[in-house]
C-alpha cells in the first residue's frame, strides 16, 4: 500500500488506526522527493508493515517462543545466581560513588553543589532511559549486535506487558546492573570530586533501577507498595497512566522511564519525530512507528489472569 502525500489526515484510513505523527513525515518526504535523488516510487511514502515475525523472540535472559507469553512461573523469568551477582556488583558500585560523594562534602563542607549535581543526574537519567527505550523501539532486530537481544526482548514486552510484573528483581535488573558496574567503576577509582560522584551516583544509580521503575508502571495500585504508590502520584517514578500510554497506539510517546518528567517536553516538541527524520534522511532507516503496528506490538490478553465469571 502506498500513502500518498496530500493526505491531510490518516486517522481516517483504517489501515493505520492512528498515526498523526505520519502527516509531518509526510509532508517532509514530499519537499524531499523533489529536491532529493530520485527514489523509484518518488511522491509516495510506502507504508510498510512492522516487524516480520521471527521464528522466536529473544529476550536478555531467554528466548521466548513466539507461540505465546511466558507463564507466571517460567524458569526464564526467575533469577540466578549470575544474575544476582551482576546486581550485586552494581549496587556496590553505586554505594562506592555514594560513599565518595558523601566524604568529599564533607571535608570540603559543601553540600549544595553534590545534591544539585545529584538532581541534574537524576532528570538526565529519565532522558537518557527515554532515548534508549526510543532507540530499541525503533531500529534493529535481534541480529543486531550488542543491542540484539534487548531490541527483541521491549517487542515481546509490547506484545505482553504484565510479564514484566512477574520477573523476578536480579533477572530484571541484572543486564543495567552490569553496565552501571563497567561505566561507573573506574569513576569510583580514578575521581575524588564529590560533585561529579553526585552526579555519578543519581544518574547511574536511576538507569539501573530503571527497570523496576518500569515494572512498577505496569503494576497494580493495589498490590503495590504504598511508598511507591505515593511516589508514582508525585511523580517522583513514572507513573502507571504515564506509562500506560506509551503502550496504545500508535506507540510513539512517553518513552522515559524513571520519573517521566521529560515526557511532556519530548513529546509536545516532538523531539523523537526530528530524531528520526535525521536518521532517516541521513542514513535511509525508517523507524517502527512509521509503520502500521503490526501483531508484534499489539498487546496480547493475559490468559493466565483469571477471567471474570459470567452468571446466567
Ligand atoms: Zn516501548
Ligand atoms: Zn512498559
């Protein structure tokens, strides 16, 4: 199918229940097509469908079968000993900058500038969570290299959401917990400076719990801690209906995933449509949320939940 440029609106095309992000992107291609190297089918932006399904999906910890969702008490999403040992040494690292940062105010009896620098961390480390879940979302597959694995893992999380509220902590956690450990240990061994441990600490310490963030989003209120409710309501961690969002079509907004503060600005500037018109203009890669949503990021019903009973 192909989508001519004129169109002034696709919400009325069934064959993309709601993309308003396209119209934009339309516009823009025309102006290309004419000033631009010819492209076969020039003045037309193909709608192409998402993702083929792979025979299997590849999560960190485990691959999926493609025929349906993990059940609650699959041994892929418990943890093991590796990877609790990987969050083990996370922790340690960030209490190793935490530690730091806390001496070195002290004997320079300055404290603003490392809490300061601390928030600063904490703010950039919701963008930085947007950015990655941006860029999982929309480019590659599970040949990918390095990211491979992750990129498969959020499409079988678009495609079963309420897994990620049965995964254990360490298996949820463990593949940030060893990125945290490798970036931030040589930090904690080559620098004294309270303020950049500060920062260190918040903005490191908030990617590698992003995750259980995350979890929390998709949880219910009533089986939730109660501090962490109330701090989802503050909007100190993302919450349930921020997140929620990102999770119906046409899949393209709230990104961020630690406190969610830099959704709004994101999403009103539409920061990621430019991201992805420099990406696409540049390197000729269209992302996942130009296409139709295919089955992949349809959510699937949750049949292990029990289902309401209807009486007669
Ligand atoms: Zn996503
Ligand atoms: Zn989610």
């Amino acid at each position: 199918m192909s989508l001519s440029p004129q169109h002034n609106s696709l919400r009325s095309l069934t064959y993309v229940p709601s993309c308003p992000r396209l119209c934009p992107i339309a516009r823009v291609v025309t102006c290309s097509a004419t000033t631009t190297k010819s492209r076969s089918s020039q003045n037309q932006l193909v709608i192409e469908p998402r993702l083929v399904s792979s025979p299997d999906l590849v999560t960190p910890n485990n691959i999926i079968s493609n025929s349906g969702p993990p059940l609650p008490n699959d041994p892929t999403l418990q943890s093991t000993w590796s990877h609790r040992a990987w969050v083990a040494s996370g922790c340690t690292t960030l209490l190793m900058s935490l530690a730091k940062a806390i001496t070195g105010a002290a004997d320079s009896h300055m404290w603003l500038e490392p809490i300061v620098a601390g928030y600063v961390g904490y703010v950039l480390a919701d963008l930085l969570s947007g950015v990655y879940h941006w860029g999982i979302d929309n480019y590659g597959d599970a040949s990918t290299p390095i990211f491979g694995s992750q990129i498969e893992g959020f499409q079988g999380h678009h495609k079963w959401p309420w897994t990620i509220t049965r995964r254990q902590f360490a298996n949820n956690l463990h593949a940030l917990a060893r990125s945290v450990t490798f970036a931030v240990l040589p930090i904690d061994i080559l620098c004294n400076d309270p303020v950049v441990q500060g920062f260190v600490t918040a903005c490191a310490g908030c990617i590698m719990f992003s995750q259980q963030f995350h979890a929390w989003s998709h949880g219910t209120k009533s089986k939730l801690p109660p501090l962490v409710v109330a701090l989802q309501d503050a909007s100190v961690l993302v919450s349930r209906s921020q997140h929620s969002a990102h999770h119906r079509p046409p899949y393209n907004s709230n990104y961020c995933i630690v406190s969610g503060v830099c959704n709004e600005f994101l999403d009103k500037n539409r920061v990621f449509e430019a991201l992805e018109m420099v990406v696409f203009f540049k390197f000729g890669v269209r992302p996942r949320s130009w296409s139709e949503p295919g089955a992949e990021w349809t959510e699937e019903a949750d049949e292990t939940r029990p289902q309401p009973t209807v009486v007669h």
